[in-house]
C-alpha cells in the first residue's frame, strides 16, 4: 500500500499564511520564494 505524503506551498507574500501551514497537518512545508524576490525586485 502506498504511503501518501501532503506538500504545502505558501508564498511569502502573506505571513499570516505562516502559522497556519504549520497547524494544516501537512508532511511538508514548502516556503515559495518566488514571491519574496519578485516584491524585492519592485522596491529597487
């Protein structure tokens, strides 16, 4: 039987988002980075 295994993505625009990843009940926690480089590329 396979083991299934839960990813969750959260950008780092929204860090309210932070503390609920982490109650989901999720295997993994994926931060997407993408998001915080492109707010850091607009404030140049």
């Amino acid at each position: 039987m396979k083991e299934y295994v839960t990813y969750l993505f959260v950008p780092t625009n929204k860090k309210e988002l932070f503390s609920k990843a982490l109650e989901c009940g999720a295997d993994a926690i994926i931060i997407d980075l993408h998001e915080f480089r492109t707010n850091l590329i607009w404030v140049r």
